[in-house]
C-alpha cells in the first residue's frame, strides 16, 4: 500500500489522497483536484487562491467557476468553511480569472520552448491537416477569415479521420493581454502539438475557459469569443 505522507490537523486534504475530502463549500459536491480550486487564509487574514496546491496550511475548495467563487464572497462561505475570521477580497473571481490566465500563458511559453507550441495560420492549418496539433488558439482580435479557414482544416482532419471529436479550439485573450506576459510571443492564430508541455496547455486552457462559462467547458467545438 502506497504510504501517505504525514499531515497536521490543521492541514486538510492537500496531499490528494481522498477525493471525498475535497467538497465545494458552495455547492457541497467532492470532486477532483482538477475540477476544484484550492483556497487558503493568509496570515493576514485574506483568502488566496492556492492554484498549485502547494500553501501550507487548511484549505477549502471552490468548483471551477466563477459565479461560486463570487457568491461565497457576497455570502462569506470561506469564514464558515475555515471556521475562522477571515475575509475574502470582493474581487477574488477577477484575481482568480488572471491567475488561471497568466498560468495558461506561462505554460504556453514553455511549451514553445519545448517545440509544442507554433503560431501562424499557415503553420496552424498545416499542423491540423498533418495529424500533429492536439489544440487551436486564436486570439479575440482574430480576423473571422482566418478562423473560419482554420476550422475548416479542422473538420476536415475530423472527418476525413473518423474521429470522436474535432480538435479543440479557444478564443481565450486579446493580443494586448498576451503581450503583458508573453511578450513578443503574443499570438493571432496557434496550435498546441503533442507532448507534456502541450498537454499541459490544453488542460490549463479547458480550466479557464470552464471558469469563464460557469463550469462548463466549451471545447472542443468552434473557438466563439469568451465571456471576459
């Protein structure tokens, strides 16, 4: 049996071992770490989100959605589920919106780095058509054009193949906000190849986009323009 490694009382379930220990404190339903976000009391007494699962400490658990972050501000659920005095910011959804994004975009970064990550609508449309993108981005300034074209390489690969689903596709950012963290690798159209650095782009991406459209994830599917 797989030894678990030693906890306090005051920690909760950080190690990840029982899936039943992880409740939203909103909706009162377990789920998994990927499907919940971790919020911790600073020593202050403010609420942080805790994305990493890394702050010591005890912790409660939001589903990853915006409008129940939100309401357990207005309804002062985290000082109940930590039994504590705590305060949670009335901007906690907005700071846990530009978390999730900046981590999204530093993942792209290292998966450029990594050779997993190609920007540039000729490349993108070739790398849908050659089997190798697992994921499309476009940014929301994208001209309509361009990404109709790239998803049409995209339905073509969907069904000339057979598969169960078309590649994924997000419409995520303007290029002003990428260039606040990416810099000059600030994208219009983008696509996410296979490998661990990818992989971890595309998950970070579902969770987002599931944050903005109250826990539901619209991919794969056409990249509409996000609710911001």
């Amino acid at each position: 049996m797989t030894a678990q490694p030693d906890t306090s009382p005051e920690d909760d379930d950080l190690a990840g071992y029982d899936v039943n220990g992880r409740m939203c404190i909103v909706t009162r339903e377990s789920g998994s770490p990927d499907e919940l976000i971790r919020f911790v009391a600073a020593p202050d007494g403010s609420i942080i989100p805790d994305l990493k699962r890394q702050l010591p400490g005890r912790g409660c658990w939001v589903k990853v959605d915006r409008s129940l972050v939100d309401k357990a501000v207005a309804k002062k659920t985290f000082a109940r589920a930590l039994k504590a005095d705590v305060k949670a910011a009335d901007d906690l959804g907005e700071t846990v919106d530009r978390l999730l994004a900046q981590q999204l975009m530093q993942m792209m970064n290292m998966a450029r780095k990594a050779g997993q990550f190609i920007t540039g609508a000729s490349k993108v449309d070739a790398a849908i058509r050659a089997g190798a993108a697992i994921a499309v981005f476009h940014s929301t300034g994208a001209a309509d054009d361009g990404v109709r074209k790239i998803d049409q390489a995209r339905k073509a690969w969907h069904l000339g193949m057979e598969t169960e689903e078309e590649i994924p596709s997000f419409r995520l950012f303007s290029e002003s906000e990428m260039e606040g963290v990416m810099g000059q690798n600030a994208f219009i159209h983008a696509a996410v190849l296979a490998g661990q650095a990818g992989e971890g782009v595309v998950k970070r991406a579902k969770m987002l986009e599931q944050y903005r459209n109250g826990g539901q994830s619209r991919a794969p599917g056409s990249a509409g323009r996000q609710k911001q």
